[in-house]
C-alpha cells in the first residue's frame, strides 16, 4: 500500500502542477487582451464604442477575434467609426452555403 499512496502523491503533485500552468497562461492571455482592449478603444468613435460593447457581452469569442484584428489594423487609422467596424463584422463572419433542393 505504501507504494500504491506514493504513486498516487506524485499524480497529483503532477495534476496541480499542470493545473498551475494553465492558470498561469490564462492570466497572460487576459492581460494580453486587456493591453489590446485598452489601445483599441482609444481608437474608436462614440458608436463603435458602444457596438464593441453589445458584441462583447453577446459573443465574447467574436469579441476576441474582432479585438485581434482591430489591434492589427490601429496603426493604419487614425480612428474607426462604426461603419468600419461593421464591414470588418461582416468579413469575419463565416460564409454561407446556399443550397438548391430539386425534386424530380
């Protein structure tokens, strides 16, 4: 038995360990986003403000994905309104198959 509880001390130690790491790079990755976050909205209108706020609390993964690439494109404007903001909505937004259902 004494062998067997050493197996299973070591597993966790391991576990946590792991466990650490993660947390730790879920830390980096939000200051990360809260830097970007933070230059951004420096860069945006009233408007646009305000519909990166409604897509925030509504999609949080396309408000990340959205935040990657306004922090690409900040150096290239002085400002981004909100009709800037929407075409950038629209071309990240996957695109759709129609399909044409046909009966003999």
């Amino acid at each position: 038995m004494n062998e067997l509880e050493e197996l299973k001390k070591i597993r966790v130690e391991e576990l946590q360990k792991q466990l650490q790491g993660q947390q730790e790079e879920e830390e980096q990755l939000q200051q990360q986003i809260n830097q970007i976050e933070a230059i951004v909205k420096t860069k945006l209108t009233k408007e646009a403000l305000s519909r990166l706020g409604n897509i925030k609390a509504a999609h949080p993964e396309k408000y990340i994905q959205l935040l990657a690439v306004l922090g690409q494109l900040i150096g290239k404007f002085n400002a981004i309104d909100d009709k800037l903001l929407k075409d950038i909505l629209v071309k990240l937004e996957p695109k759709k198959h129609q399909f044409n259902v046909r009966r003999k």
